[in-house]
C-alpha cells in the first residue's frame, strides 16, 4: 500500500467517478500531491479499496451522478468536513460510452449515457458550486480572488462525430455546450471551467465495448462496425496512460494552465481539423464514409 500523508493544507478537490481508469488516476495522482481528495464511487467495496490505498488523503463518497438527492447529501458531507476551507476544484469524470449505430441502439441504453454524461455533470456541478464560491465561508473567503475551477473531463468526441459513437458523441457534445454555458454565467465570480478532450486513454470506458460490432453483422452497417472495432482496437494499443490526464488536472487546478480547453492524445489533430471551419461538412463525410468502407447490403 502506498503510504499518503495528509498534508492538504485547505486543497480540497472533488472528483466523480474514482472507482478505476482516469477518474481513480486523478485521485491517486492528486493525493500524492498532498490534496484533500473527496472522490465519487457506486460501490462501497471500491471507496473501501481506495480508502486502504489512499489513507487519510482520500474520502470517499457514494453516489450516483444521477441521484440528485445522493448528490446533495455527499455535497453537505464535504461542506461539513472542509468547514471554511476552500474547494478548490471539481473534477467531472464519470461517464460511459456505448458503441453502435444510432437506428439501432436501445432507447433506454442511448437516454442512460445522456443522463449520467450531461445531466449527472449538471447535478453534480450544481451541488457544488456554493463550495466553490464560498457562498457558505466567512466574508472574507467570499471576496477572495482565488480563481477555483471546475473541469469537465470530455472526449475528443465532443468535438468531433464519429459513426458508431453516437451517443457518446451527442452527449459529450452537449456536455461541451453545459460548460462553456456554466463558464459564461460564472464570469462573475471566481469559478472557471475548463475541458479536457481526451482521446485514448488506458481505462475501461471502451473495453468495455470492443465486442459489440458482431450484432450488427447482416445489417447495413456490418461493414463500418467491423472497421470501427478495429479502430477502436488499435486505439486502445496506442492509448495514452491515464496519469497524462492526471498531470494535466494538477497543471489547470495550479494554475499553470490558463486556456478554456485542452486536447490530449492520438487523435488531437484530426479530431480539430475535421471540427474546425476549414473543413466542408460534406468533404467530412466522404472521407469519413471511405475511412469505414462503404455499407453491406443486408443478407437476404
């Protein structure tokens, strides 16, 4: 077990979605840096595990991003503890993904990861946002200028739509949109909010994935699955660790780091060119349609 001292001095930080990849790097990472990590898990036996791990640095919180009332009480927990310290950050990880094509994906599936992705960001950002201004503090911490951040750990997907990643990119875009919105109203306060757009990244977000092409063999998009997989297979290969996320977490909470988004890992360039105004939409499609192969007719 690694030994962590608790040496946070008033660095405070929530993070969601701690129980594994970059969400439970973030917090690894951050704790040995002598933060207060409050982190976000589903399961009592992973707080369990990362409470052993983590020591004194590392609270764990037990909820989903979804359950609003949950939330609140993890939110007035951490106001409890920190008292009139500051929170510092809040770290918006948790999220799924779901691979196939849009015709297909199941109702239920396809409004889940809307509902945790963006509506859970919401929820969550809402709940804390009094800590992070200090709406609770003694004057003084109200006035202060100390500017605390809130980052949205997105996707290269929330700026650039790929087929078969359809859900996760309507709702990584629409979690874009939330943060810039949230950044905008609060520039009045000293809150700010700041993207991270990853691609690869070594986690369990797309492994979890990378068997789903198979149920759409016979259909007209046997043909973009099967290269989406491979893809996606190949990415996952060249995936970047997640303590590159981490680092880049540390650096914008710090304040080393002063833009409104970041992109990180394979993918960046393209994922900005095919994004940006340079490129016609329909240019766009056709290189991507030929990327993936033209669509299999359905077997009779």
């Amino acid at each position: 077990m690694t030994s962590h001292r608790s040496t946070h001095n008033g660095s405070n930080v929530v993070v969601t979605g701690v129980s594994s990849g970059i969400g439970r790097e973030i917090a690894r990472f951050l704790a040995g840096k002598g933060y207060r990590v409050f982190g976000s898990v589903r399961k009592a036996a992973d707080a369990d595990k990362l409470v052993q791990e983590l020591d004194d640095c590392f609270h764990p919180l037990i909820f989903d991003v979804c359950d609003r009332a949950a939330v609140d009480e993890a939110a007035a927990m951490v106001r409890s503890v920190i008292k009139d310290e500051p929170l510092l950050a809040l770290i918006n990880n948790a999220g799924l993904a779901l691979f196939g094509p849009m015709e297909h994906l199941d109702d239920d599936a396809f409004e889940h990861i809307i509902q945790v992705n963006l509506i859970g960001t919401r929820i969550v950002t809402n709940a804390f946002l009094p800590l992070l201004r200090g709406d609770y503090a003694q004057s003084d911490r109200r006035q202060s200028t100390q500017v605390v951040k809130i980052v949205n750990v997105s996707s290269l997907s929330g700026i650039f739509n790929t087929p078969m990643n359809g859900a996760y990119c309507v709702s990584k875009h629409a979690m874009e949109s939330l943060g810039e919105i949230y950044r905008r109203e609060l520039m009045s306060t000293n809150v700010d909010v700041v993207a991270i757009r990853s691609g690869p990244i070594q986690s369990e977000i797309w492994r979890k994935n990378l068997d789903e092409g198979a149920q759409y063999e016979g259909t007209i998009y046997e043909a973009q699955a099967k290269t989406s997989q491979k893809i996606m297979r190949s990415a996952q290969r060249g995936a970047l660790p997640a303590d590159v996320i981490a680092r880049l977490v540390w650096d914008i909470i710090e304040g080393r780091k002063k833009r409104i988004s970041y992109e990180v890992g394979r993918g960046a360039k393209i994922s900005r060119l095919f994004s940006s105004s340079l490129m016609p939409r329909r240019l766009a499609d056709r290189l991507i349609h030929k990327t993936l192969n033209k669509p299999v007719l359905p077997k009779n």
